[in-house]
C-alpha cells in the first residue's frame, strides 16, 4: 500500500499526482468518485458516459429487457453498477 501525504487548498481541493491520474487513467474534466469507509476515503475513477450506457446495454441483455421505461433506473442497485464498471 501506498500513502501519499497531499496538502489541502484553501477550498478544500486536492491535487491527485500525475503518476497516479496516469495510472488510473483520470483525465481533466473526468469525475471521480469519493467513498467513505469507516475513517476513510476512497478516490476512484467514475464511469464515463459510454461505460454506463455499454452496462445499461449488457445489464438489459442479462435481463432480457425489450425497452426501458421511464423510472426503471429507481430499481437499479448502484452498489451493483459501480463494481460492474469499476470493478470493485
């Protein structure tokens, strides 16, 4: 394990080191995810748009669904979704 000591700004932010950006492949303008656990925070690379639709697909071909319909997202379980894309 890793531990990076990074200094916080006046606003609160954070500068995520290249190195790792890199390596988890987060680019400019991408969206991160921040997890709580326990006294803990977990940085992770959000799903980017065409992801979630390629799992929205594969996730109605599991399912054997014909057409979506508005509100089938309230059923989706998010915990699921995110260890689907993000493989965790």
């Amino acid at each position: 394990m890793m531990k990076l000591r990074l200094k916080v700004g006046p606003k609160g932010q954070i500068v995520i080191p290249k190195i790792l950006r890199e390596k988890y492949g987060i680019k400019e303008n991408d969206y991160v995810l921040v997890e709580v656990k326990d006294k803990e925070l977990a940085i992770t690379r959000a799903p980017s748009i065409e992801e979630t639709l390629e799992w929205i697909k594969l996730r109605r071909r599991r399912l054997k669904a014909k057409q979506a319909n508005l509100g089938d997202l309230a059923e989706v379980d998010l915990e699921e979704f995110n260890e689907d894309i993000c493989g965790r």
